[in-house]
C-alpha cells in the first residue's frame, strides 16, 4: 500500500534536509544509532550497523512519519515520539516514510 502525501512545502523542506544529509554515514556506538527526523527528513540518511544492533528514530516533526521497507516491516512514528527496531540479518536496505516517499534512508549491514 502506497500513501502520497505530498505538498510543495514537504518536497522542498526534504530535498534540502536530504541533500544537506547526503555523504553523512554513521556508525553506531554502544548498539545504538540514533536518526533524527526533522524537516521531513531522516538525519543521517545512511548509516552502518551491526545485526543485533538498535535504531533509535526521533521524530522532531509534528506530524507521524514511518520507517518502511515494503513488504518486510515498518516502525511507526508519531509526531514527538521516538520508536526503536532492533536490526535483524537482511536488513541492509534502503527504506522511505510510507506518508513522505520522498524521505529515504539506508541501512548498510557491517560484515
Ligand atoms: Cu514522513
């Protein structure tokens, strides 16, 4: 199932984000890596974990946004709120907001 939302506002807010976040690849420390989400935009877009290792995502926006991967999983993020997944094998993927497909984000699987 597909949900476009989209309105000039969005698209020219996530484009800049996006391209401001561009060439940004985080690791994470601890078993954690944190994603902001702000301006419609997932901040780092990439990042490199491990399996077994935590994403955190934090909605700084007022409006829900999701993490998904179609027909594998999807988090949920209300506006405000953070929500977490744990990452299993396979998972390195790229995925988008199912409500803003402009918002992409990818996951690199350390070896
Ligand atoms: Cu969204």
């Amino acid at each position: 199932m597909t949900v476009l939302v989209l309105d000039r506002r969005g698209l020219l807010l996530g484009g800049a984000a996006a391209a401001l976040a561009a060439g940004t690849r985080v690791r994470a420390e601890n078993g954690t890596v944190r994603v902001t989400i702000e301006n419609l935009a997932f901040v780092p877009a990439e990042m490199e974990v491990k399996v077994g290792d935590t994403i955190e995502r934090v909605n700084k926006d007022p409006i829900a946004h999701t993490a998904t991967v179609n027909g594998r999983w999807e988090v949920m993020i209300p506006a405000g709120a953070t929500a977490t997944r744990v990452v299993e094998a396979g998972d390195g993927v790229e995925y988008y907001c199912r409500f803003h497909p402009n918002m992409t984000g990818r996951i690199v699987i350390r070896g």
